[in-house]
C-alpha cells in the first residue's frame, strides 16, 4: 500500500468514528413553582430498568441543565430526575432527542434531624476537567513552599529538575491565581511560593487558555493553578532568611510576593555559597514546544571545556559555587482583559569542578583507553529580560513578547589527560533578540482569523585555548607550540509569519495556513596554532570555516479540530516547499537543495468513561539538516574530539507512535496511567569515527542510517485515606537500535533500559510523618564488538522521617542511599544523611533552623555509565559536610 493510501484509510478510519462515536446531548430548564430558576439542583439521567445513573450534571445559575446521551440508549429505558434540597423530587420520561425536558419543582420544608459530620479525607473536588486539592489537608508542619507540598499530592510527581507530571503527563503551565505570570518557568513558583498562603492547586485537563478557542481548538494540555486564602490577597506575603555556617557558608534569601486580583509579583534577591544551584529555578519546561512552534533549529553549541557531565545528584551533593540572582516577576491586570508582564532576571555564579573519569571504547580486535583529571572553574553571568503584552477575551487574542537574552560564560580548566597536563581557558558569549507576535479575531460568523509573526537575532561566538604544546604531532608536526586556540561563531537571522483562517461547525473546526519561514547562517571558524615565539599560524588549511546558509520555506497546512464530548481529535496536514542553499569558498563547496514535504500529524482522545481516556499520537516529520550538519573543515569541539563533516545535506524521516490510558478515581485518589511508543529514523548520513589512545576523529558520511525504539510504561498512585498515607510506583521500559561506523567498521548497537520505582508519603500522626522512595535503575548494552553484554544494576533510595513535639520545635532527618553493581568492578556505595532542628519564637515571627547537611562527610562520589560499547567511570569531588545557622522571617 502506497504511503499516500495509508493516509486516506487513516483519515477514514478517524472520520468513522466522528460519526459513530459521538454522543448526543439533551437539556432543559429547571425552576420553581415561583418562576424563578433553581440553581446548582442535582440532575441525574437514569435508566429505569437497572435504577443505575447513567449520566449526571448540574444545573447552572439560570437554571439550565445539559446531559450526555449514552451511545446507543434507547429512549424508552431512561429518565430524567431532578434533586435539590427544599423542593420534592421530580422525574420525567424522554419524549425525544430533540425536545428539551424542562421542570417545575415544588417546595419541601422538612425538618431535618441534626447530623454530625466526621470525615478524615482530605478535601478533593472535582468539577469538570478541574481536580482541586486542598492544600492544609496535604499539608505538614515542615512544608515551607508550595513545592513541598505538591510533590505528595496523589496522582502528581515531580522530577529531578522540577517538572511536574500529572498522571505522568507533564503540565503545560502552573498559573498564579489564574494568571500566566511564570510562563512555563514555574520552577520559580514552586521553589518560593509559601505553602501557608495558598488555598487550592487545582489540576485543569484539556486546557485551552485561548478564550476565543475554547471549543473549536483541540487541546490535551494539562495545566495546574494556585488559588489563594483571601487574606494573602490583600497584603504582600514573602519569606526572608538569612544564614551563616561552617566551612564559611552563606546562604541569603530575600523576597516579596503579591497575589492580588490586579497586580501578581515574585520578587526576590538569593546568594549562597552552599551549591543551591539558583538557575535550576529558571528551566524551560516546554522548550521545545516552542522551538517547534516557532520552527527553527537554534544554533547548538560548537565548543565545550570538557568531556565529563555532571552527576545525577542534587546540586547541593556536588556544587562549590558562589551565586546569585535578582529575579523579577510583575503581572499587571488593566481593563478589558488586557496584561502587561515583565519578567527579568541577572545571574551571576563562580563555580568550581573537580573529577575525574576512566573512559573504555570496546572496538573489533582493540580497547581504548582515556584516563582524564579536570579541575574547572565557570563564572556564567547570564540576563534575561521579556515584556510581554497580552489580550485575552472572547472574541479577540493578542500576544506580543519581545526577549533580550545575554550570557556570557567564561571558564578555566586544568587538565590532566593520558599523562599530560594542559590548561584550558573557553568563552561562550551568547546574545539573543526577538519578538513573538499573534493574534487572532473571531466575527459574528464565528469564523476566526490569526496572524502570527516571530523574528530572532542570535550570535554566539564561542573560543577556547589549549596547551602547551597539546598533540604536537598532530597538530604541529611535532614541534613545540605555545597554545592552540580554537574560534566558532553562528550568527543567525529568523524570521517565521503565517496567515489562518479557522472556520468553526457543529462537528469540527476547520483550519487554514500559509506561511513562510526564512533562516540566514554564516558559520564561521579557524583552528589556529600560537607559537613558541608568539607567532600565530593556522593548523592546517583544512580547520577552518566560513560556510554561508540561507533556508527559505514556504508551507500551508490544512487543520481539523474536533470537539465531542466523548471524542476529542485533531489531523494536521501541511505541505511545505523548502530551499537550502550553503557555500564555503575554501572547499569549492556551492550546492542548493529543493525539496517538498509532507508532515501529517494525529491526536484523537476518546473518553472510554467519566474519568478515564485512551489518546494515540502519530506523526510523520521530515528533518533537513542544519548549518552544524555541513561544515568541511575541522572544529575541535572538546579537547579530544575533531569534527568535520564529508556529506550531502542530511535528510531524516521520522515516525512516531504513541498509545496511552489514563485512568483516575477522584473520590477515591487512585490514579493510573500506561503507554507505549514507537519511534523510527531514517537518514541519508552516518557519522564515522576513528578513534586512538590521543584523539577521536569524527566525520558525517553519505551511508544510509536507521535507529529505533521502542518504551512502555506504567504509572499508579493511590491515597489510603484510614492510613494518612499515598503511594505510588511505575515501571519504565526502552529498547533503542542505532549503526555507529568507528575505525572503518559498521557496528550495531542495541541497548535496554529498565527502571522500576515506588514511593510511600505518609503522616502517622499529627507529629511525625514519613517519606520513602527507591529507583532501581538496570542498563543493558550489546553490540558485535563486546565477547558479552554489558550491564549496570543502579539503586537510589531516599528516605525522610519528620517529628513535631510540640508546636514550636520541628525535628528531621532524612538520607538517601546509591548502590551501583556492574559485573567486573566492585560495587559503590554511598549515604548521604542530613538532619536539621527548628524552633519557633512566636513572639518574633521568627524560625531558628539549625542544619547539618551531608553531616557524614562524604567528600567522593563515584558513578558507572553505559552508552553503546563505551563504558565510563567517573570520580567526583564532593563539598562534604555544611553545618548552618538560618534565620527565618515571614512577611
């Protein structure tokens, strides 16, 4: 079957069940025997064979009431009943689907008995697609930001660089109030906001934040929102600490925070030297959502210092920094939905890095060893500013941003690498402007007209030196060299507009674009040697760049959205033409690419119940290479690592799959999620490496090239409500297939990931509760040049116990424990332990919090990996032991 039939029988397949699938609605009126509507009355939809309610709603302040018809029903087996306390309930048989069945209710006085409440469950409403937690239910004594507090919440996890899932999809946005005022930085909130003033997180399904789209614009989007006790709304609110510790520790956290209907703020001035990594607050949750919406491939880095990532602990475990950060966050409410928002923020830190790593490459008849000793020193200052201009009603949407980015990071290095000692000094100097613009007007018709236009300046010049006298036969013929000082830069101008068209129907909204998008690159570069006399040559005629790219791309795109009450789906079917042209003068290189493309992607969601779904996601993409994929001359990327590439443009199709069911019980807090996947890549380019005892030389190939794989998983989490406690787990699994060339040979690979974890949150009483995670962690690698597979077996528990005996004093400790085994090595083990003692003087508003952390003084770390036929140990300086005096104040 052709590619183009499998469309059209896909696309047939999603119209049967439009027709088929959906459910009908019917509805009326509610009122008094006085005329006067009967808000908020219980309607339930019954059938009167099995007495079962079969479909519920409530009617709204005018009294209007709208119910969904089961598939199938027939008329005669249902009815419809109306309950509301002071008036006799009233039922009524369906004369037809398309009469509206109204009612008139009597009044009832009865006397009721009196009745004592006792309920031990923590509060949970639920209204339509919104769950809503009571945060004092959830609460302990310890909690002091929202964070804390969301992390035990049923049914909500939260990773390690704080994204927030919700029955194991991450959230879209995290809304202040109902206000948008951190974008999809909400690490920022989550880490300051204080749990004492917040009243609700509400959990928002199917979020469409766009008004005028609300209805028409398919959205599977999960997003959370704060709601806030009245009295935080009227004044500033705000935590102050200041501490002081061994060995000349600091830590300084100064802010104020306001969450008023008008005006929303979180302002605050941090510094530490305690490795708090203050920028983990300012991660990009939905990055590359937005590098697809904009449609442009962000110049990636050229240059790095090292080799070495950094370990998978807490900052805190390894950092030695010195930071700071002013960060500002001010949302402005005018009239007629109108909003100013300014967020901006400077970040500045001075860390230093010690480790070092044993790295082994199997090849076919040979081993490669680097043995490598870094001491680093980073000093990042990075600024942020963005002011955006946003309009939000009915029938009218606009959305203006324009961002200023500024980072400058310089860093040293001290190497020591197979035996010989180098120094390394790398600046990156990133500087970004560009403006995001949309708007879309909806008229009387209903018809809807969007036009969106996004514009970026971006340079990056990037330099580092090495020496003396690094590789000298390779890159000096043998002969003694001062510095080696390698220079990249990947100015780049973009611009992406469309035009839309959205016409709105009964059973589905259909959508209209045309565009284009235009990308200018010159990616410039020289590889040059600094004699021992000071003298500058170039290494060699073959290590430097001036490649000059321009992508031209004109699309249109054919979008339908449908709505149903059962069935929600949307087909997206763009056609796009694109023209790559690139040249380098210095390689005789002048070649144009012309290619047009077909990109459809799918989403349906069908709600199988009130509370449960199956989605499925399909797309297919086809990828042109970028400006990084065709430079001829050599870059030294890191001092190992030679890259250079020797192949037509790159051409990559990728399909991806995706099935999953989510399941929930809100009355109950039980919480299940599974899903599997499918994702296959087809290129026209393989990279190639030849590698020795000195240096990896990496060049791109025209060889075809295919990867894949395959992940399942499940996710569950339940709240015993006689137990005070919630506990979750899930099981991942992946298998990935990719082709490597490495000395002239072509190797398959093929590696299995499984991860398996569970969690236990409980309060035991008002006084203690409890907390306990463990994640288990096994890799497994094969490939034709290994005589057997390799596997690692990894463990990470974390465990925490609080006590409270008496108001003032609160006691915790807590620990976390890794475990590696990896056949042929011996095992490693470490614990961590941090305890910390408060105490309240009321009379101050004041907290005294005494902390040891890591007080077992672990001052090394040592980690295992696994890649395809490269296994790595690495050893890592720790800051050990940090004793601290805080001082807390509440605004």
């Amino acid at each position: 079957m052709s590619l183009l039939m499998k469309y059209i029988a896909l696309l047939t397949v999603v119209l049967f069940i439009s027709v088929y699938g959906l459910a009908q609605n019917i509805g009326g009126t509610v009122s008094g025997s006085d005329g006067k509507a009967v808000p908020y009355a219980s309607v339930n939809l019954k059938n009167t064979t099995t007495s079962a309610i079969v479909g519920y709603s409530v009617t709204d302040t005018k009294g209007n009431y709208v119910l969904a018809m089961p598939v199938n029903a027939r008329l005669q087996d249902l009815e419809i009943e109306v309950r509301c306390i002071g008036y006799t309930t009233t039922a009524k048989s369906i004369a037809g689907i398309q009469s509206p069945v109204n009612f008139i209710l009597s009044a009832s006085i009865n006397q009721l008995q009196a009745v004592v409440v006792k309920s031990t469950r923590p509060l949970v409403r639920t209204n339509g697609d919104t769950l809503s937690y009571n945060v004092s239910k959830f609460s302990t004594a310890q909690d002091r930001v929202i964070g804390d507090v969301i992390k035990r919440l049923p049914g909500i996890t939260v990773a390690t660089d704080g994204t927030i899932l919700y029955n194991n999809k991450p959230i879209s946005n995290l809304y202040i109030g109902g206000d948008d005022l951190l974008g999809d930085r909400y690490n920022i909130a989550t880490a300051t906001v204080p749990q004492g003033v917040v009243d609700e997180v509400q959990v928002i399904e199917n979020h469409q934040p766009i008004k005028v789209l609300k209805g028409k614009i398919m959205s599977t989007d999960v997003a959370l929102n704060l709601t806030f006790k009245k009295g935080a709304k009227l004044h500033a609110a705000g935590q102050e600490s200041i501490g002081a510790g061994l060995p000349g520790n600091y830590d300084v956290n100064l802010n104020a925070m306001m969450f008023k209907d008008k005006y929303k703020a979180i302002n605050y001035l941090q510094g530490n030297n305690t490795g708090d990594e203050l920028q983990q607050n300012l991660v990009a949750h939905n990055l590359n959502d937005f590098i697809q919406r904009i449609d442009n491939d962000v110049p990636a880095k050229l240059l790095s210092a090292g080799t070495i990532n950094n370990p998978a602990l807490s900052p805190g475990r390894y950092l030695f920094n010195q930071s700071g950060i002013i960060n500002l966050n001010n949302l402005v409410n005018l009239k007629n939905n109108v909003q100013l928002k300014v967020n901006a923020w400077y970040y500045h830190d001075n860390q230093r890095q010690y480790y070092s790593q044993r790295t082994i490459i199997f090849l076919p008849g040979d081993t490669v060893h680097y043995n490598e000793i870094q001491r680093n020193r980073l000093q990042p200052d990075i600024l942020h500013s963005q002011f955006t201009l946003n309009i939000n009603r009915d029938k009218y949407y606009l959305n203006d941003v324009l961002m200023l980015d500024d980072n400058r990071q310089p860093g040293q290095s001290n190497l020591l690498t197979n035996g010989t000692t180098l120094n390394q000094a790398f600046k990156d100097n990133t500087l970004q402007v560009s403006n995001e613009f949309s708007l879309i007007k909806s008229f009387k018709s209903s018809r809807m007209f969007q036009v969106y236009s996004y514009i970026s300046r971006t340079s990056e010049p990037e330099s580092r030196t090495i020496g003396p006298s690094y590789n000298a036969p390779i890159f000096n013929d043998s002969i003694f060299y001062s510095q080696l000082v390698q220079n990249a830069n990947v100015p780049t101008w973009f611009t992406n507009n469309y035009i839309s068209f959205k016409i709105p129907s009964a059973l589905f909204t259909q959508s209209f674009k045309t565009g284009f998008n235009v990308q200018s690159q010159t990616l410039t570069s020289a590889l040059n040697v600094i004699q021992a006399d000071n003298k500058i040559t170039p290494e060699s005629d073959s290590s430097v760049n001036h490649l000059n790219w321009l992508r031209k791309k004109v699309y249109a795109e054919l979008d339908y959205d449908m709505q149903g009450s059962i069935l929600k789906a949307s087909l997206a079917l763009p056609v796009s033409l694109q023209q790559v042209n690139y040249s380098d003068n210095n390689y005789a290189l002048n070649k144009g690419l012309t290619r047009v493309y077909f990109n459809p992607q799918l989403n349906i969601k069908y709600q199988t119940g009130v509370e449960h779904y199956v989605s499925l996601q399909y797309s297919y993409r086809n990828h042109i290479g970028t400006v990084e994929d065709m430079y001829q001359g050599y870059i030294l990327k890191d001092y190992r690592t030679l890259y250079a590439n020797n192949a037509t443009l790159l051409e990559r199709r990728n399909q991806m799959a995706d099935v999953a069911f989510n399941y929930r019980k809100a009355l109950t807090l039980f919480f299940f999620s599974a899903h599997v996947s499918y994702n296959h890549t087809a290129s026209n380019n393989i990279s190639s490496e030849v590698i020795t005892n000195n240096l990896l030389q990496q060049v791109v190939l025209p060889y075809p090239n295919n990867a894949s794989s395959w992940a399942a998983g499940t996710a569950a989490s339940k709240y015993f409500f006689k137990l005070k406690t919630t506990l979750g787990g899930g099981i991942q699994w992946q298998s990935s297939r990719s082709m490597q060339i490495q000395n002239n040979l072509l190797l398959p690979f093929n590696t299995i990931t499984k991860v398996a974890n569970i969690s236990a949150d409980t309060k035991v009483n008002d006084n203690i509760n409890f907390s306990y995670k463990a994640t288990l962690t096994q890799t497994f690698s094969r490939s034709a040049v290994m005589a057997s597979a390799y596997h690692i077996n990894q463990l990470m528990q974390q465990a925490s116990v609080n006590y409270n005996p008496a108001e003032r004093w609160q006691f915790k400790l807590s620990g976390e424990h890794y475990f590696t085994r990896q056949q042929g090595n011996p095992d490693l083990k470490y614990f961590f332990a941090d305890a910390s003692a408060k105490l309240r003087i009321n009379k101050w508003r004041t907290d005294v919090e005494l902390t040891a952390v890591n007080f077992l003084n672990v001052k090394a770390y040592n980690v295992l990996y696994l890649a395809a036929n490269t296994f790595t140990s690495s050893s890592y300086t720790l800051p050990g032991r940090i004793v601290m005096l805080k001082f807390w104040f509440a605004l």
